[in-house]
C-alpha cells in the first residue's frame, strides 16, 4: 500500500516538474514576433518598405483586425488581403498588437456592444455608406479597380468595427462614433441571422450576375412560349 502510494507520489511529482518549464516560460515578445514576420515588408520600425504600407500609425485597432482576421502576415505583397485562419496564437496576437501600437499613434481597439445599436440606424448607415461596396445584402461585390469587398456574413462584432474605423485595403476610413458603430453592428448581425432576402437566392453571386441568370432564363421561356405557339398557329393560316 505504501509502496504504491509512494508510486505515485513520485508520478505527480515528475508530472509537476515537466510542466515547469511550460509555466516558466515567457510570455511572447511582439518585438520579436514583428522583426521574425513582419519587418521584411513594414520594416522593424514599421516605417514600410517598397513591400509594405508604413504602419507606425495603423494603430492596435488596424493590427488587430488585420492579424485576427489572418490577413497578415502576407504571403505575397501583391495578393489582396483577405480573411483567413489567423497565423498566431491569441496571446501572440496581442503582443503584435501591442508592439504595432507602441510604434504611433494611431486608434485603439474599440469597444462594441451591439445590444446598444440602433437597427433603424444601422439600416440608414448600412444602405448610405456600405451597400455599394458589398451588396444591398451585404453578400459581397465588387469595390472598383480590382479590389473585390467580401460578404460580410463571416464578420463578428468586432472585426465590423475595426474594419470601420481602419479602413483595410480599398475600404475607406469611417469617422463613426460609438452610437454609429454599434448600430451597423447590431444591423449586420440581424441580417447574419436571417435567410436570403428576396427568395431563392442564386448562390449569393449578386445583383448584376443574378438579375441576368434571371433575364435568361426569362428570354428562354418567352422563346419557347413564341415557338410553341406559332407551331400551332402555323396550319390554321395556310388557306
Ligand atoms: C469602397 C468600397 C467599400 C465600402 C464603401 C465599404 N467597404 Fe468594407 N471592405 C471593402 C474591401 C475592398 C474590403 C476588403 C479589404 C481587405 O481585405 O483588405 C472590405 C472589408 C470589410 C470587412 C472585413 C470582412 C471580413 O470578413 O473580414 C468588414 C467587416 C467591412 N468591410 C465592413 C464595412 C462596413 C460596415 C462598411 C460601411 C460602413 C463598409 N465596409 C464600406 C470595401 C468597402
Ligand atoms: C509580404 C509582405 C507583408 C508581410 C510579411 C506583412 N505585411 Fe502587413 N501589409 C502588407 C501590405 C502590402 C499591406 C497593404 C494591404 C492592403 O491594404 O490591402 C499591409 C497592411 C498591413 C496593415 C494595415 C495597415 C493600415 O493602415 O490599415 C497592418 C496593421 C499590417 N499590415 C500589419 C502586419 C503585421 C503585424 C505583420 C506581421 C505579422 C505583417 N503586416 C506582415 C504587406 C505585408
């Protein structure tokens, strides 16, 4: 009996010494992480290169949507950036997201609550500064000279309004207040949960693609109407 309590005993023993070295370890330096994946295209001081934007002035909020959305590291400096599983760790990100935020001044990570957002307000906002870019029904269109604005239907809370006020890509900056920024939120989570408007959707392919497949399949059925009528009509005429 002893013997075996002593068995174990030892076993904990062991198990707690072999995960010292875990609990030991240091947390993740973003000076590190930035130089090892990042300065190659933003430089060590974030001040860009002809690979990269400067992003002394991105701010923690740009960096935090950038990295949690897995848009950086960028593989290829010419590929549009777009949502991808992140490349690191949780508590990697946030010392990135620290160190980028160390190197200016620009925004914060901004807080959001969409239970405080307007759904009326978010509608307005959504239709007069959204809906051109990714679709009356956020589904995703094109944004002009080759940049494509994603479906928002992947979009959480946060990331809608990071990407608000940082504007990635060709995507403008937003001067939303908290009010403004809660109701799109709040607007673009309703419609997350809803099904397709407008009945069967074709894909989620858009507007234009849809309306035409639409007009299509319109033309064809007038035509085979025509035919089938004209065939019937044909013997009657003939005297
Ligand atoms: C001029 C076109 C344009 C307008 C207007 C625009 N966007 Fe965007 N948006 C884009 C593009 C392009 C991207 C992709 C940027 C990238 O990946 O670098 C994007 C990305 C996003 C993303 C990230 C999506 C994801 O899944 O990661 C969100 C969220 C977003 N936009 C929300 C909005 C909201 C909300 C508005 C209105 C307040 C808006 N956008 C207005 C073009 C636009
Ligand atoms: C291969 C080159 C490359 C690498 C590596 C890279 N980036 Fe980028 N980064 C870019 C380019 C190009 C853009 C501009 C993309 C766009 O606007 O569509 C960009 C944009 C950004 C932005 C947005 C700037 C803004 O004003 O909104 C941030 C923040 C950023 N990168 C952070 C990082 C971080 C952090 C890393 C390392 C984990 C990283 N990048 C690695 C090329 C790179």
């Amino acid at each position: 009996m002893r013997a075996a309590l002593r068995v174990v005993v030892g076993a904990v023993a062991l198990v707690c010494l072999a995960s010292l070295p875990a609990v030991a370890q240091e947390p993740p330096d973003g000076r590190d992480l930035f130089v090892e994946s990042c300065a190659s295209c933003h430089g060590i001081d974030g001040s860009g290169t002809e690979f990269g934007p400067p992003i002394q002035d991105a701010g923690e909020a740009a960096a935090d949507f950038q990295l949690r959305t897995g848009r950086m590291p960028l593989a290829d400096p010419t590929d549009q950036t777009t949502r991808k599983p992140p490349a690191f760790a949780v508590d990697e990100v946030e010392a990135l997201v620290d160190y980028v935020g160390s190197l200016g001044s620009g925004p914060p990570i901004p807080s959001v609550d969409p239970a405080a957002g307007d759904l009326q307000m978010g509608l307005q906002l959504f239709v007069d500064n959204c809906a051109a870019c990714h679709g009356a029904t956020a589904n995703g269109g094109a944004a002009g000279v080759g940049a494509l604005a994603p479906s928002l239907y992947a979009a959480g809370p946060l990331d809608i309004a990071e990407a608000v006020i940082t504007g990635p890509g060709e995507m403008p900056v937003f001067g939303f207040d908290e009010e403004e920024r809660n109701a799109v939120v709040r607007y673009l989570g309703y419609i997350q949960d809803q099904d397709p408007p407008g009945g069967a959707d074709i894909g989620g392919i858009g507007p234009v693609p849809e309306g035409f497949i639409g007009w299509a399949v319109g033309m064809l059925a007038l035509g085979l109407a025509c035919y089938f009528i004209g065939s019937r009509v044909k013997p009657e005429a003939k005297p």
